[in-house]
C-alpha cells in the first residue's frame, strides 16, 4: 500500500457540530476543506489536546466531505474526555491526515468488519465501495444495542448492516466474528477495524475463507508521524514494506517491527506476523 | 527613547556548540523527531536548530518487543531498544537524505563497547550531511551496558576520548540521569573533549497492568520522558553547569517558553525538544517566539545573556557538590 500524506499539515479547526451518540461516545464535527480534500478512505489524524497537556490522541476520519470532516470517539480516558468538553465555536489543532489507508480495489463483494469504536474508520471506506458499485455488507459488533452508533447511518448509506452484541440485546448474540464466520456470502475483500482481539479473529476467519483482509490497527501512538518508531507491529521482512530497514538477509532475521502510523494503519493480514 | 526599544525579532537567540553555529536554540531530541523529514509538513524546519537523529549502532537491531510506549501522567514511557538499519545500511540508503533538509542535521550514535562507538562515530561524523555527533552513552531500554558506559566517570571518559580521536566535528556526549553524581561523569566528559553535554537522556521507570499481572511494556522497564521529568531535569542541569565550562543542552519535559527559561537560567545554551513535539508540532517554534518576546521586554538581546543567571550554587554545598561530602 502506498505511502501518502505529503499533503498533511496542521489545521486549525473551527467546531462546527458536536453530537452525544450514546453515553460516552462523542461526535465532533469541524470546518477543514484542505483536510477533506486530501483525506483518504482510512486516514487518520492527531488531534491536539486544547490544554496542550497530553500527547495527542490518534482518531480515525469518520466523515470528510466538501468543507467538514468529523472524529467519532468513545471516552475512554483523560485525553478522550478533553476532547469531549470541546464545544462548537471552539477551535481544534488537527494533525493530518495521516497513515497509509485502505486500499480501494475493483472487488464486487466487500465485507467490513467493526468493532466499536473501530466504526469510526470505515465509513469513509464503505462509502468508496458503494460508489464503485460493490456490494457492501457491515458486521458491526459492539457491547450492547446503544453502543451500536451510526448503524442507520450505514444502512442509508447502502450497506447491509448486520449486528452482534455482547448481551444479544439486538441481533447475534456473542462476537461479530462468529457472524462473520457464519456467513452465507464468502465476500471477495474483507476490511476490518477495532480492537487487536478482534482483528485477530479477522484474520483467522479471513485466512480459514481464503479471502484477503485488510485490518486497520490500534496502538499506542506517541508522534503518530513516523518520528518515534513506538507504535510498531511485527510484519514479514521484505523490502518493499519495511523502508529503511534492510532486507532480511542483512537484517538476519525474517521479521522486522514496522510503524503502524506510517507504514499503516492498514495491513494485509497476510504480511503480520503477531 | 524610540531607540532603546528592542523588537523581539532582532534579539539574537543563537548559540554555539564547539565549532557549530546554531541560528536557534532548539534542538530535536534524538529519537523523537525521526530524521526531520517525517516533521517537515507541520513545521518550517528552517526555524529550528536543529535535528538529532535517531541514535545508530554498528549493527542493525530489530529494537524491543512490543508494547513500546505507555502513556503516564504528566508523561510517557518509552522502550523502543535502538532499532535501526545499522552503520552500513545507514549510511548507504538514508544520510544523503538529509542533505535536503532545510535545518543542521545532527548525528546520533550508540553503541555496546567502546569500539562500537568509536568505530560508527567515525563513519557517521566523515559524512558532509552530518554537522556534529552527539554521543548516546545513556539509552536506558538496551540490555545493561547501554547505559552503564554513562553510569561510570571511566568508561564515559574511555568513549569519549575513543570518539573524540575520530573526528573535530562538535561532539556532544549525552549523560543520563539515574546516576548519584552527575556531575563527576560530566567533568570526566569535559576532561576526555566533549564540547558539549545534553542533559538529560530518560528516567528509568516502569508501570504494571493490574489486570494482567505483568509489565506494560514489552521490555518491562523504559525511560519516562515528559514534564514528569523536568524538574530532575533542571537541577542536573544546574548541577553539570557548576562543575563544567562546555556548553549544556538542557532537555526534559519543556513544553513551553517558562519551561525553556528554567533550563537556560540554571546553566543551559540550548534546549532539546522530545515529547512535546508528540503533543503539538508547533511548540519548537511557539518557544522561540516567546523567548523573544520575554528577552525584549527585559531589554536584553540575546538569549546568552541570561545561561546560568539563577546559578546560585545550594544551600548546603556539602550536600551536592564534589566529594568531599
Ligand atoms: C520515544 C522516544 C525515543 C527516544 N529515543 C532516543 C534515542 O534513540 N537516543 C537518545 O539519545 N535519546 C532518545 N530519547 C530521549 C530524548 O531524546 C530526550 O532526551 C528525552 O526524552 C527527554 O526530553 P523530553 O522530555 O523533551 O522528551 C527518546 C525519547 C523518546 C520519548
Ligand atoms: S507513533 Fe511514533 S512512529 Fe508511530
């Protein structure tokens, strides 16, 4: 997948909307044409805490179109909840858009996979799917029914949207994996986004159909640009996507630790080696 | 009267560095600014000093498990293990890069003996694209001689004179903080030719997940980095600028001119930005604007004028300084 993201910079965004999905899960909504217009389906960006008292936390592009772009994000920490008492009016620095994305293909039968927050970096995708003309279905898990944010939003936006809850409180009862494992559609792509647990059984499921995924990873980021090699993830040692890095020959090993905020977020699930 | 006013523009913040002349006084912490090219569309990198690259060692290393980083209040933990492609691969595919940039692009080198270190400065320093080395001796997320060589008034000078006969360019030896007596490991530096010291690398620390049982990081321990530092930070530094006449480069947790300020005023010429590049890119130059803006309203122009001026020694001598305690 090709390394992009010359064109990202640092946007100081106006708040245009700010919407409470369900308790805890926070939409923001800000005035960024320059950043929409280079974003790609899978982008992500560093939002600058407005107390400048904290790293700055990585988030998912939910929507970019004509002048806005928005974050969807649950609180789960002191960095989330800073970013969930910004109101509208207020300005944000924005970082981006970052990461190398998903990579849109000519398959005709896409599955996404997301898990709870993970459905902040697929919409963009979905909706690039649905423009080509693919059949696109969502397995969308979550905890419980109310955490199953923007699940109408998918559906209008032409996807199949099936659900699992943890509590069966709507739809399959247990993990969307198992949804995913059950289907009756063998698609021709899989993309995925949510916790590692879950990406792993993405993987697993993925590799048992013999389709090829591609997962959207969560790490820990520090610069979120390349800068610190803190975020890394294991994958197989070939030159082409291990830059900078020599080949395994030299290296004398056939893995080798990329970024997952530069050389990802997203990789094939074939190239990991976690 | 008119004339007596100072814009902030004209006042002078550059600094010098044994032979190296830096327009600003802000260098980017080895590590956490790539090689600068990963920064370059956030930042004007022409209004920095300058960047230190990511620390290189003889031979690649694939660099520490993971999880490497964990965030902690007030700062962070970090366990990345030097990973790097090696002095060979280095300087074959990556140093002509950064003839490119727009900002002095300084060299990092770390190493496990003292003919490691002796062997990459050597390399590394003969290159064009490369201004000066400064030298790790106090990475604390490798295997135990990583840091011992700057745990040790001996061995540090043993690497520093090994390095210094490699090269004339500006050598800047890097001490770490989880030693008794800083201050006897940074005269042995002066003594063996350092021109400058960066104080400080990172503080060991660590942090357990109290679900899992075990460490968070995939090294257990790392170095904490951040404002949770800055305070260590600043006495070492005012403890190093007592005991050497080389310039220091104060580093740990600035986040902000106030911050800046504290280090120059307890002995620093430089200052070297890390995290707070993690937070918001646009810190480096914000600093040296309100640098500006503070000298100029003081009536003074250059920054040099106040490097040690809260150095007022300690209260109780016996207690800090030399051996005689
Ligand atoms: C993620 C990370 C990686 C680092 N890597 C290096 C390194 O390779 N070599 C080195 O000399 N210092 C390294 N450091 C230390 C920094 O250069 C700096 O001295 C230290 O973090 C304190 O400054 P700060 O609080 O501004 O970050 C690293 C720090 C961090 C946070
Ligand atoms: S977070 Fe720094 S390299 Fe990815």
């Amino acid at each position: 997948m090709p390394i992009v993201s010359p064109l990202a910079t640092i946007h100081n965004a106006i708040v245009t909307d700010r919407r409470v999905l369900a308790p805890g899960v926070v939409l923001l909504g800000f005035d960024a044409p320059d950043l929409v217009a280079v974003t790609r389906p899978g982008s992500f960006v560093m939002v600058v805490p407005p107390s400048g008292e904290s790293a700055a936390t990585a988030l998912g592009v939910y929507e970019a179109d004509g002048r806005r772009a928005s974050i969807l994000f649950f609180v789960v920490g002191k960095r989330t909840e800073e970013l969930s008492r910004i109101s509208e009016g207020e300005k944000i620095g924005v970082v981006g858009p970052l990461g190398n994305g998903f990579t849109i293909g000519s398959e005709r039968d896409v599955a996404i996979v997301a898990g709870g927050v993970g459905i902040a970096s697929v919409l963009l995708p979905a909706q690039a799917y649905v423009r080509t003309g693919a059949r696109v279905r969502l397995y969308y898990g979550a905890r419980t029914t109310e955490l199953l944010v923007e699940r109408e939003r998918f559906a209008h936006e032409g996807c199949e949207v099936l659900v699992a809850t943890d509590d069966g409180s709507l739809g399959h009862a247990g993990y969307v994996t198992s949804l995913l494992a059950q289907t009756d559609r063998r698609p021709d792509v899989i993309l995925a986004c949510g916790p590692t647990p879950m990406l792993r059984a993405v993987a697993s499921v993925a590799s048992d159909m013999h389709v090829p995924a591609q997962l959207s990873l969560e790490e820990t980021f520090a610069c979120g640009v390349g800068g610190c090699w803190g975020c890394v993830v294991p994958i197989v040692n070939t030159s082409a996507q291990a830059p900078s890095f020599p080949p395994a020959e030299r290296n004398g090993s056939d893995v080798v630790y990329a970024r997952v905020c530069k050389e990802g977020s997203v990789f094939w699930a074939h190239e990991l080696r976690w | 009267m008119v004339n007596d006013v100072i814009t902030a523009r004209e006042i002078d913040v550059s600094v010098r560095l044994g032979k190296l002349e830096l327009a600003y006084p802000t260098l980017m912490g080895s590590g956490c600014y790539g090689s600068g090219e990963e920064y370059a569309p956030f930042v004007d990198l022409s209004k920095i000093g300058a960047v230190v690259l990511k620390s290189v060692t003889r031979q690649p290393r694939l660099g520490n498990p993971t999880p490497r980083l964990v965030h902690t209040p007030s700062g962070m933990l970090n366990a990345i293990g030097l990973q790097n492609p090696g002095i060979e691969w280095y300087l074959e595919h990556d140093v002509a890069k950064f003839a490119q940039r727009p900002c002095t692009i300084i060299g990092s080198v770390a190493g496990f003996s003292v003919d490691d270190y002796a062997y990459t400065c050597e390399k590394l320093a003969a290159r064009n694209e490369i201004k000066a080395i400064e030298l790790n001796i106090s990475c604390p997320n490798v295997a135990s001689e990583g840091e011992t060589f700057a745990c040790d008034p001996n061995l540090t000078a043993n690497v520093v004179r090994a390095a210094r006969a490699t090269t004339d360019k500006t050598l800047i030896v890097k001490l770490s903080p989880n030693v008794t007596d800083i201050a006897s490991i940074a005269r042995e530096a002066e003594r063996a030719g350092a021109d400058a010291l960066a104080v400080i690398n990172t503080v060991r620390g660590m942090a357990i997940d109290v679900d899992m049982w075990r460490p968070r990081l995939g090294n257990v321990t790392g170095g904490l980095s951040g404002p949770a530092i800055r305070p260590i930070a600043v006495l070492a530094v005012y403890e190093v600028a007592r005991a050497v006449k080389i310039p220091i480069v104060g580093q740990g947790g600035i986040e902000t001119a106030g911050d800046a300020l504290e280090f120059f005023l307890a002995g620093a010429s430089a200052i070297s930005i890390g995290t707070a590049n993690f937070t918001d890119p646009r810190v480096p130059l914000r600093i040296v604007d309100e640098l500006r803006a503070y000298l100029a309203k003081r009536g003074l122009r250059s920054l040099q004028q106040i490097v040690g001026k809260a150095n007022v020694g300690f209260a109780n001598p016996h207690q800090y300084e030399g051996d005689e305690g």
